[in-house]
C-alpha cells in the first residue's frame, strides 16, 4: 500500500474536529484503533507481529533463513500529546512500512531482520512519564515505580495494562528482545524550522526532563475570605510560571509550564492546591539543573508569605544522548552528506540508545511547529524521507 494511503487511512484516527489536533493517548480508543491500524498493516505484509510484556508492538520482515538475531529495528510511536500533531510518531511508522514496500518492489532481500516498532506511550500524555514503553524495555524505569502511576481519572498504570489484557507484574527490562537489536533508526518530522533540504540526521538530544511542583494551601470562599486570611496557592504558582522563564533567560535553557490542576476548580473558591509541571531542556546538564533550582528557590520564596507548602518530585529527566558516531555517520554516508543536527526533543531512540546504536532521521517540517494542529510536512519531502529510510534500511540490513 503507497504511504498515501496509509496516511489517509491513519489520518482521521483521535483527530477532535473542533481543534483539528489529536488526542490519541496511550491505551483509550483512538490509540486503540491505531494499534489496530498497525496490526493490519503487518498482517497486510505477512510480517510476524510481536507483543512484548511492556506494550510495544513490532512487525517483524525476516530474512530468508527466519534468522533473528541482530535485527534492524526501525518505527517511533503512535500516541499523541494533546491537540497534537498528526507527524509526530505516526510518521515514522507509516514511512517504515512504506520503506519496506520500496525494497520489496526492488527486490531486495535482508539479511538481517528488519522491524518495525511502535513504542508505548511515548509522549506520557496520559501517565506523565515520557518514552514509558522503551523506559520498561531497557529498564531505565523501574517497573514498581511505573505500575503505580496514575492518569487523570487516577487509574493506575496497572489497572489500565490489566484491562488491555497485558500483564502488570511482566512489565521491566526485557534482555532477550534487546538482545536480538543490532541497531534503531528512527524516522521523525522536524520539530523546528532548521532543514533546507528535506532529510536530515541527528546529532545529539539535548538534556530535558519533567518536574512535578504541588502547592498546598487552604480551600476557602472566595468572596468572604479576607486577603489576609488566605492561604492561596494560586499566588506563588503564578510567581514559579514567571520564575521559569526568567530562570531558562538567565541560564540558556528553556522552560515551560503548559500543564496545571487546580483543586477545587471553581470560579468563587479559592484553591487548596495547584499542581505545576515543569518542562526543562537545555545545551549541558548543569544548566538544566541550574534552571530547575532557580525556579524551585522562587517558588518556595513566593509560598512562604501566603503560608502555602511547596513539593518539588522529578518526573522524568534524560542527560544529553550522543548518537552512536559510527552508525550516525554510516547513516549520512547513505544518505550523501545530509545536514546533521542536534534536538531539543526527547524520542525512543534517546532511550534505546543506553542499550543499542541509534540513529535518526528528521523530515523537513515548514511550519517550525510541532505538538500543535499545525504541524506539517510536506508529501513531497515525506516521500523523500520514505526513500531515505528505506536506502539506511537496505543498507544495514545487507550485513
């Protein structure tokens, strides 16, 4: 099947008509529906589907003589952040699939086994651990720690795997699956504005990780409460918001604060809590902490006259991730000489490069926007990508 028809059979999956971006949170209907997308889509190929324990999926094109080990992995994931783009994971997969077509068409024949992965809540929109499925996989999580969280209904990780038909107490590191990867490249849009052409390679992830803030005060009546009388958390979150982007200026970071909850959530109350989450990412390590402190120490400061109680709890952090520099530039030699850049995202391949060599590929993207309804590339340049994927796929696979 062309990669524009799997795209327009992938595209109308989670959009919400009013924002036109997409809500395909890991293991609710519509991610439901694109798992069932990518299943069909490897039936379709008689590739070998195969589950493991933490809720990837891999289709899986063997060589002739069924071998499986040293395998060349390729894919991204399909959940989505909210009101997300439609490029952001689904590219990647649907241009594997169609890069296996491309060799398949030509004739070719792997050596090496060719798989095509879609990875678990990748954007941790619903459990607010990004990268979750590779984090279990090569156990940079510790799956007790990832059974207890919670979504927004506090369902646990657990409950929601139970009901998926999966088992929670299987989840964690899995040597044998990682064993039988020799390599991952991962195919992603642009999330920037960088790429004259339309593929490029990456360098580098940047540091970036997700911190948790919690202010407890004291709920009250909003309009027979003295100001004297309250103990507001609304105040010193308000002051942390300003505080990270002063802090990301002075460090050379950035930062941002887009996810908040507020209890009780009513126009003529004041809040007995607000919830912050901090989104931090810059060029080394110590300037990310440097940042988080920064915005830590203001936040305390701002609680403290309104009598509120400050937690700060890390989420999530990832350090810098080099590419592996062998399998980068064997990567950009296929490619004949493709710009390489460095990411301010974080993706699976971040994760799996603890474990195994990765590498990236990015398709231009001409709005310079990502995790937003206009995001965007262009056919043209997405079938240019399909090609390039399916060149570094030939490639390795060779042998």
């Amino acid at each position: 099947m062309a990669f524009e028809d799997m795209w327009a059979d992938l595209l109308p999956l989670g959009r919400d008509a009013a924002t036109g971006g997409y809500r395909r949170f890991a293991w609710t209907p519509p991610e439901l529906e694109c798992r069932a997308w990518f299943a069909d889509e490897a039936r379709r190929r008689g590739l070998d589907l195969e589950h493991d324990a933490n809720g990837n999926m891999i289709a899986w094109w063997r060589p002739a003589d069924g071998s499986r080990a040293d395998a060349v992995l390729t894919g991204s994931h399909l959940d989505s952040v909210p009101d997300g783009g439609a490029f952001d994971g689904p590219l990647g997969i649907v241009s594997a699939f169609a890069a296996i077509d491309l060799l398949r068409d030509r004739g070719a024949r792997p050596r090496r086994p060719v798989g095509v992965a879609a990875f678990a809540e990748e954007e941790g929109a619903r459990f607010g651990v990004a990268c979750l499925g590779s984090r279990l996989l090569t156990g940079a999580i510790d799956p007790a720690r990832a059974r207890a969280l919670t979504d927004a209904d506090g369902r646990t990780f657990a409950d929601v795997l139970h009901h998926a038909g999966l088992d929670p107490d299987a989840i964690g590191p899995d040597e044998d699956l990682l064993a039988r990867v020799g390599c991952f490249v991962e195919l992603h849009v642009e999330q920037g504005r960088a790429l004259a052409g339309p593929v490029g390679v990456a360098s580098a992830i940047v540091p970036h990780g997700r911190w948790r803030f919690d202010f407890a005060g004291e709920g009250n009546h909003a309009g027979t409460t003295r100001l004297a009388d309250r103990r507001d958390p609304m105040p010193p979150f308000a002051s942390m918001v300003l505080a990270a982007r002063e802090a990301a200026e002075r460090n050379g970071t950035v930062a941002t604060v887009g996810k908040v909850r507020v209890a009780p959530n009513g126009v003529n109350a004041v809040a007995s809590s607000v919830t912050g989450w901090l989104d931090a990412r810059g060029p080394d390590d110590a300037a990310v902490r440097r940042t988080v402190a920064d915005v830590d120490a203001a936040a305390r400061a701002a609680a403290r006259p309104h009598g509120v109680a400050v937690h700060l709890a890390e989420e999530s952090y990832t350090e810098v991730v080099d590419f592996n520099t062998a399998l980068r530039e064997r990567v950009a030699a296929v490619l004949g000489g493709v710009p390489v850049l460095p990411t301010g995202a974080g993706h699976d391949a971040g994760i799996l490069s603890a474990r195994v060599p990765t590498a990236m590929l990015f398709v231009r993207n001409p709005t310079g926007v990502s995790h937003a309804p206009a995001e965007h590339a262009e056919t043209a340049d997405c079938l240019a990508g399909v090609a390039a994927l399916a060149a570094v796929l030939d490639d390795l696979a060779a042998g």
